[in-house]
C-alpha cells in the first residue's frame, strides 16, 4: 500500500522519510513532499490558509504518481477538504484521524499542542469532526514548532507535565498530540504518564494516520464523493492546478 | 462609517456599487474590489481555499486604506478568520452574521442556497458559529452563481418554491439566502411568502451585514486579538502579504 | 431611525438619556420609559416576571408612538418573547443581542453579571438563544443592582477582576456586562484588561443593542410573525393592555 | 398528602376537582384555584406572560394554607420557576415533569398540541429542562383551548390521528398531551394507538404530575434554593405579593 | 402499590426490606430479591455485566409474584432495558430516575460516588438517558461499595465533603448518590450542606425511585414496548429464562 | 498481526473464517470463535446482555493465547467495555469503529439494519460513542439475522433501496451496515448506489473493523486503562471467568 506524505510547509528539514520507516515493515511503502508556496510553519489561521493552494497541488500529482491515499502533515489539517474534492483516492488529516481513535480508546481525550494560537482553530476542526463531546480540553506547551527540534528535552518534559496535567485536572483518558512536530515522542511521554501510574494511550498522529489510512485503502473505502464531489469547470487566476471537473 | 466590501472572485461585473446605494442614506460609505487572485465564482471546498490567500490581501490593503470594517461578499466566509489576524479592523462574514441575526429574528431559519455542493461547506459553519441548533434545513435550487444573473426569474421562482418548502415542511420561520448573488432578491421571496400567508423575514446578507459591520464600529467593538491574534514573523513562499506581526 | 428604550423597572433616575446620547451621532433618534407596575430592580425569577406586563405596555405604546424599533433594558430580556407577538417592530432584548455579538467576535464569551440569584436565567436565555456551545463562564461580583451607582469605583474593580478571570481562567475571548446596570463601564474594563495584555472586546449591552436594532430596522427585518404571531382575542382580568389580535 | 392544583386562567368551570378525583384512593388530598387575575386560556407568550403574577399569588397562598406541594395546570409550565422562589414547598409544571416521564419511559416522545402559536414556548421548554435531545416532534390538532370541551370526539380524533403520526413517521415511543385541557383523554388515544398495534405511553400531564409531586413530598425533597433562592426585598407596584425575602 | 427490589449482586445481608420501611406508611408494599448468580458488589463494566442476567431473570419472576413495578437496587441500572423487554410492567433503574428527578429540581446537579471506576459507565448513563447538559460533575470518594457499611463514619464525612465541594466549585445545585449503598445517609449529607448554607436537594436513589415507580404504576403508566418490545424465540445456551416472546 | 475474531452468538456455521480471508494478504493472521453459552442471535437488549458473559470469556482467552487484538462480531458492540476491563490488547467494536469511520468519511452517515428492535441499542452506542451529530438515520429492511442467509438476494434489494432512500431523503453520504451478517454485500450495494449515479463509501464493518485493529496493534496503541481498569476482586457466582484483577 503506497501512501503519499504532502508536508504542507516550505521548510526543508522538517520532515524526513526515516521517521516513518518503521511502519514498512507492516507493507506500507512512503513518499513524501514539501510544498514549493507556502508558509514556513503553521501556527495560524494565515499560515493554515497559505498552506492549502499548495497543499492540494501536492495531492493531485501525488494521485497522479499513483499514491494509494495521502496523509497531511500538520493538525490544522490544512487542504483536506478541497484536496478530497479533487482527488479520488482518501486524503486523511492527522487531526481528523487523531480525534476519532482517541475517541475509540478512551471516555474522554486532551490535545497538547505548540502555541495558544492553534487552539481556536483545533477546537473548530474538532466540533466539525462530530467529536466534540469527546474533548475533555487542549493544553498548549508554549513552543513555536520550528523550535520543536533545537528543544527537544525541553519539549518531552512539558508534553509529559501538559499530557499529566490533562489525565489528574481535566479528565482525559487519552492524549493527542496537536502537532505533527512531535513526532517521535510518543514513548518518552508515556512513559512519564506511567511513571504516575497513569496508563493511558499516546497518540502519535503522522504515523497513526499513515497506518490508518493503509487500513482504509485495505478496507476498500474512500471518502463520500457526494460530500467531495469534484469542483465544475471555471476561470482561475493565480493558481495553475490541473484539475479534474465534475462536468 | 467607511465600509469596505471584498468579493472574493475575479469575475468582473459580478458585483456593482450599485447594488449597496440605497445603504448610502444611513451615512455609511462603501468602497469594493475584486480578486486578482482566485476562482470566477465560488461553489466548492477548492474555490474556497483558492479565494482566501487574495481575500487576505485585499483586507490588508482595506485597512491600510483607511476603512472602518470589512464584509467579505460571499456565503462561505472565505478568509474571514485569517483576516481577522491580519487586522485588527472588524472583518465580517455575511454566513456568520445572517446566522446570528436569523437566530434572533425566529424559532429556526433555512438556508436557501445554489449547488449541493456548498452545503457540507455552509453546514460546518453554522456548526462552528455556535448556533446549529437553530438552523431548520438548507434547501438548494440547483443554480450555478454565474448564471443566476441571466436566470434571475427563474432564480426568484425556484428561490420562493424552496423558502415556502422550508417554513411549511422544515419548521424554518425566518431566510437566509446562501449565496451572495442572491443580493436584491429578498423582496421578491418576501412577496411570496407573504401571498402564502407566511409572514417570515429574509435576510439578504450583503446589505444586512455592511448595516451590522456599521453598527459594530459604531459600538466601539472589532475582534477579540485573543482568538484571532497577528500570525508570527516566518518565510512565506509565493506569496507577498504586507502583513503584521505579532512579535 | 427612532429606537424606544424601555427600562424594565420603576425606579426614578435609574436610566436617563444621557447615557446614550453619543448614539445620536449615528443618526439614531431615542426616546426612553420606565414601567409604572413592576419592581424596582432585576434580580429574580420573580422581580422579571412581574415586570413583562408593564414592558409588554410600553411596547403596545412605543409602537403607537412611531417607534422603528424597541430595546429592553434589562439583561433578562423580560417580555420581548410576548412583546414580539405585541407589536410588528422589532423588539430586541441586550442578552440575545451581545450573545450573538459576542459569539461573532471571538471563540468564547463570558457574562459578568450581579449577583448569583440570575445566573440561572441567563443561563436559560443563552441556551434558548442557541449559542450555549459559546459560553465559558457566567461570573458574578456580588453587588446589587441598585448598589452599584454609589459604588461605581468598586463595582469596577470587580468587574475588572472578574474579566481577567474570565479571560485567564475560563477560556473568554469576549466579555459581555450581564446587567445593563454596567453602562458606561466598557472603557474601564477594556483598559483593565489591556493593561495585561489581553486585548478582548468588552460589550456594554445598551449601546450595542441599540445599535443593532437601527441596522435591523434599515435592513428591513423585524421578528418572525410565525414565531411571534398576534395573540388570539380573549378574557382577560386585571390588565388593560390594547392589543392587537390575530382574529 | 396535600396537592394544590393552580389553574392559572380565569375561566369558570374549566377545571374541576371531579377531573382528578381518582386520584384520592391514593392518599393525595387535592385542592384547587383558578386565578383573579389573567387571561382566559394560555395559547400564546403575551397569555404565558400575564398568568403569571396571579401564579405566583395563588402558590404563596397555596403554601400558606398548608399545602405539601403545588402543581400548576398548564404545558407553559407559567410561574412556575419564580414561584419556586416565592415558596419551599415543590412547584410542580407538567410540561417539565412529563418531559422527564416521557424520556424515562421510551427512546423518544412527541408532543400533541392545541395550536401553532405555543410550540416555540413548548421547544424552549423543553431545551431548557434539558431533555431536548429526547423529543422527537411537537404536533399540532389546530384547537383553541376553550373549544375543546364542545369538541371532544374531534379533538380525540385529531389527537389520535396526531399521536399515530408522530409515532409512525417523528420515531415517537411516547406521547405527551401538549395542553392540560386534553385531561382524560388518554385512555381513548391509547387505545387508537393500540388498534394500530402500537403499544406507547400516554402522558395525560395533571394526574402524572399530581403523582409524581406526592412521591417528591414522600421522598422529603423539593426544589434547590441555590437555584430557587428567596427574592431580596424592594419595591413593587401594581401587585400585592405576601412575598418572603432573602434578607 | 406493590414494589418489588432486585439488589443485583449476591452478598447477603447488603440489602435488607428496613432500609425501606418507612415508605410503607405511604401505602406501598415492598418485596426484596438478591441475586442467585452474579458479583458481589459492582464497581466495574465487568460486575454491571455479570449482573444483568440474574436480574432479568429476578424481574421477570417478580413480574409473575404480583409486582406492580420493578426498582433495581443500582446506580448502574444493570439490566434496566433488557428487563423492560422481558416484563410489561414498569422497571426502573435509580440513576434514571435520579437523573430526573434531580434535572426538575435544580439547574444543574452533581453525582458523589465510590470508585473512579464506575464514572464512565455513570457518564454514558447520562448521556442515553439525555439529561446530559443538566450535569455538572461526579465525584468520587474512594471507597468500595463492600466497605462503606463498616466505615459509616468515614463515608458521610467524605460524601459531606464531595457534595459542598461540587455546589461550591462543580456548580451544582442537586446532590445525587451515586451509589445505592449510601441508603440513609441523605440526612446527614443534608446537614452538612446546610451548615454551610446550601439549600440543595440531596437524592437517595431507592426511595426516591421506589416512591416514583409507585407514581408511574397509580398514573397508569408503564414504558413504551415499542422501545422495548418482547423479544423473538431463539435458542439460548447456559441461561434458564422463561421469557415472553413477541411471536 | 494475529486478530481474533468472536461471534458473540451459539449458532454453529453462521461465520467461517473464509468470510475474512481476503485479509490475509495484509499481513493480517484471523483467528475465530463462536461462544459456548448465549443467544443463537443477537436482535435485542435481551440478547446483547446474554452474549455478554461468553464474549468476555473468549476475549480473555484469546488474549492468552496470544491474538495481538479481538473484534466483536455484531454491531451492538456486546461486551466491548467489559472486555477492555479484562484485557490489555484492543478490543474492537464494529459500530464504535465503523461509526468513527464513516464520520471521517463524509458528512453525515446512515445505518441499514435488519429489526425495529435493535434500533434503540444502536442509537444508544451513536450517543455514547460522541459521533450522534454525524448519524443521519437508521433505516430497517425487517429482516431477522437468522435469515439473511437464505434470502440473500431479497437482502441485498432491501439494502440497496435502504441506502438509496438514506442517501436521497436523510442527508447521508456514507452507508455502515447495521448488522455483522451483511458481510459480503459492500459491493452489490455499492453498485446500486453508483448505478444512481451515488458515489458514497458502503462500511461492511467486520473486515474494516479487523483493518483497524491491525492499525491500532502496528500503532503501538491499545484502549486506556484509566477509562478500562482491571476489576477489583470479589465474589462471582455463576461464571466462571480466569479475570486480572487490579489489586
């Protein structure tokens, strides 16, 4: 199963095929892009914004280069909508994903995420979601993404404190986290929450999604072309996407 | 009061000042542009996302040109959040606005829109503007935008059949027209309506919400910069926004 | 456009014009009444129930005057639900309006109000009016209605306090006052909260409302006549209210 | 077990004892006022909104005399919050205690109802008891409810007919009488239901709610005063109300 | 009015017909059953389930004693709908019943229990029973339900404790025991509230729900058999169940 | 990944592991058992309590001999709950994960499923899962499960007319089956809808709930056992279960 990874920012560096090569040993084979217009990172509604004409850029060719179903990088979930509308094969956004497997493994889930910033716009994806009674609350660690990497220690040691703080105050069951930045850390965070005695699932979304969408392409699914169906034919300046029409 | 109105297409003659005059007589004062960047009309999830990065731009520059408030000219309130953090002048959606003034004005309203396919699109937002338990239906009468103005009896007749539709079968007991095109059709459906005996009101929202932006600046009040603050400074590629930073 | 404000209350020198004249910029005309039957402040169940007949009068009677439109001035909104079948002017009530204003301006609100006897009611109101998912918090600074004139320093201070909380603790990104006994206190608040950092709309619900009521009066709305139809004609003991009936 | 019954209209010979007197074989004493002041027939928020202060008179006096517990005669549940206020002893609506009946008996209930003009007060009712998301339809027989009484065999029908299609097509599993003037006549729409093969309860509010407030007394409960708390004192005109205060 | 008490567990001597003595003075008549297969207490998804089908089968042998009504001695309703299948008179569960109660008789109420354990399953009840915005919180005290019996002492003082708490900080303004075997201690959790002037009801679920099964069965009133209706003959392997089929 | 698969019902050949064996080819090894006490069928509360017992047995078994994760072959989900209190490795529910599924898979789904009788318990799950403002409808083709089989062809006409008039008349955009014993028919309902020129994802839950139990397992994530704690010990009559205890 061939599943595409469209990194919906510029910065190169960021992302890199190791930190999913474990997961082929499941049969699961990975390519992965950048945008080439876009944002450095994604930390609000502009940065979300100017990353989706790129964003759905990437899925149409990714489609084209014969991916089995695209996964987006980011929790804002930037162009999922709009990608699906143009292409057929599923297009799944770690946030979506996150959020309704937490809500299978546990009563209630926490979100810890980079900068308060985010937050508005994660609790909008996750009322649109359906899944918002699920939510028990979204912590912030107060890190800019791209500082993730130079901080990592720094970084481990607040998710671990943010996700504790979750599970004793607001009565999570399960943790998210709410960037893609994190990746990698599920282990380290767990092991902190067991260290409480605290047992409760670390989703780590990239990985989570990819294998989550290799299940769905197993499955023979994709999404409702009824909710996505492809855009009519009309005049567009700026952007050269070679589309496909509904007409 | 100096309002600016974004349509946020690149369609040249969609949208006239004439349209807005008769606002004129309560002193306030409008000024308009298009796109340069975008789609012809917007109908999808990818006419959405491809309208937001010129509607940003064109807010900025309203606001560096000395307007009080901006309403952005379309039912899916594309940009608004984003432009939101780009200024700090009120930017208003005429979806988010003619829900909450519907919400005041009766029991429940219905949407009467173009296309099947914004309907996922406008149903998300009366999600997250908070106010879905208001809403009665969204009824379509299967009208591209751009033909509506070459069709405007049609349009009429089939915009009345579903208004009258959505109060007698949905429960609906006031109007929102779902497309901006819509603009000077409201006495129209009124008249039927009322010939049925259905005394409702219909908002026709670009009229109804350059009064509220009006009023909001009137009030002293614009955005909360805690839910949509200035993004912060980072590399942006393929695009040039004279935007404002946070830090 | 001539708005009618109607104080709920009997109590001479509670309100005068005055405290909403800068409106007049705008072009709006106000006239202003008290209630002859009723209490002397809001702040029960009880004391709002017994000021809807007098409100329900002086609506009958603000209409037959020329009003374009009435305000209530009280946060309970008493009697606009029976006032709305009354007359055929809209009738707005300031906790409905800044709801849906506060909802459109930010994530969250948050009502800071009196005394924990209405707590319950603007509860219920918030609910009733559909935008309940958009509340964080209603706070109370302890402080009677009829108080808070001599003690305007304190009744700031707490007000001021109870914003900040709101804001830090509860997840507000908008305030509303929840009595309308608050007028002319925004700017102090605002500044409050300006002063650490946060920089959060502050409604005062009398300015803003009336300001509402204008721009719906020049869009041409008013309520739904199938919400709030005319009463049908019957007995009736102890009230002399000229209605008009359905029949 | 003492129960007063408030029939909050002014209308002779509307209620009688006669209607609950089945009811004694259960220990329940039952006693009974119509008001002095108010309107003829409850169909309409201004009816709702002007039964209310003679209410509250009549559940002070009601206590004073000695009663155990008080239930108010009509689905608008009117005065019944501030009269909570007012007294200690429970005040029971029908319109709350059959919402809570109906969704412990069955998934869903609908409402059968006298008129259009009381459903929007029935659905905020029941949205602010709560239960909202139990309620499967509100029908309406189109029946004033003074013409009831001169009507009964076509009111059953209609109220058969109702019941059958709110089960059939609204998903109902229970049936609450919209309007206490249906009183007795559950028997004839069970079985009309029964004929059909569908075997639901039907809530026929004052003899339930005279129950239900006798098992409230037994169980030594009534209402919360943090919710319900005593008004404070201050004036009033145009009513004489024995009121107890907070202070 | 014949009730019949179905403890669901099989400890001997947890339950005995003088915790309910003084509701026969209100003309009800009880009859009491433990399990003969089952857990020894239910504190878990695992005991609740291992608990149904002993309790079904008690129910439908009451059913065939004369009952008139059923009441499972629970906060889990263990076997409520399963048995309202297998019977035709009315069973019900005290955390149904409670909830409903409780949701008439405040804004909001708050549910003190044993174990952290059991919240979920009490969390989920409130939800399918729809009262769910009616809930501000359950607590915990940390205390087996085997173990409160000879730790009286301890269990008030902590119940006393968990129940100020959630008026004061959870926003509750109804008290509901979570655990049927804190019967009798209403009393002093009454006391305890009021010495800190709280006035809020404080529910002890059996008699409460005894009192209200004898309500439903004098309004002739049973659940509806189109929720639950008998179910279709099968083969069923390891069970002795002389069940009433719908064919 | 070894998933093992329990049909939580005692009819010999209503499942064989040939249903599944497509699966294999994704690394994907499926073990499988009937149970050897419980119902022949599960189409009420009735049922889904009796099949509880055996299911938990066989999840611990299978645990013991070392399945990797279990699925629950019926969409009541009968014993999820308490089988992630007895185990560590996830245990799937197919309605939970085809719910969550088909969340993400368009904007609103509907079930088809076989009896009136089971929509209640379905309905139920939507609500404690937290995806219910995703449910569309449940739509019935009164077809009890035992038949299925031998009238495979009438079953999947009535499926297909059931989908369509769900896609066309209730808003939905993704379609699960509502009951195990549909295996199969995904792609004869698939083609009907596309044959209407209806493009939506048909969830046949079994294979896809064992491709997401795989994803789960290769994400190194199970249930957590905060919501899902081993139980305490105590007495047990009747059963006879090998259970971890949490002390």
């Amino acid at each position: 199963t061939n599943i595409h990874l469209v990194t919906p920012v510029i910065t190169e560096g960021i992302r890199s095929l190791d930190d999913v090569t474990p997961l082929e040993k499941y049969g699961i084979k990975i390519t992965h892009h950048l945008l080439e217009t876009g944002p450095a990172s994604i930390e609000s509604e502009i940065d979300e914004a100017l990353s989706v004409p790129g964003t759905i850029k990437k899925c149409i060719e990714a489609e084209a280069a014969g991916a089995d179903a695209i996964v987006i990088d980011c929790m804002g979930d930037p162009g999922m909508k709009p990608a699906r509308e143009a292409v057929s094969i599923p297009v799944l956004g770690p946030m979506e994903t996150s959020a309704h497997l937490a809500a299978m493994l546990g009563q209630k889930f926490s979100i810890v995420t980079v900068l308060d910033s985010v937050v508005p716009m994660l609790n909008n994806l996750v009322k649109i979601y359906g899944v918002e009674s699920k939510l028990a609350s979204i912590r912030v660690i107060d890190m800019p993404v791209l500082e993730i990497e130079n901080n990592i220690g720094k970084t481990q040691d607040q998710l671990s404190a943010a996700s504790i703080a979750a599970v004793r105050e607001d009565g999570a069951s399960a943790i998210i986290f709410g960037c893609t930045g994190f990746l990698g850390c599920a282990d380290a965070i767990s092991g902190a929450l067991a260290r409480e005695g605290l047992s409760v699932p670390v989703i780590d979304p990239v990985p989570a999604t990819i294998l989550q969408a290799a299940a769905i392409v197993q499955a023979g699914l994709t999404h409702s072309k009824i909710t996505y169906g492809y855009p009519r034919r009309k005049d567009l300046k700026g952007y050269d996407l070679p589309l496909t029409y509904s007409d």
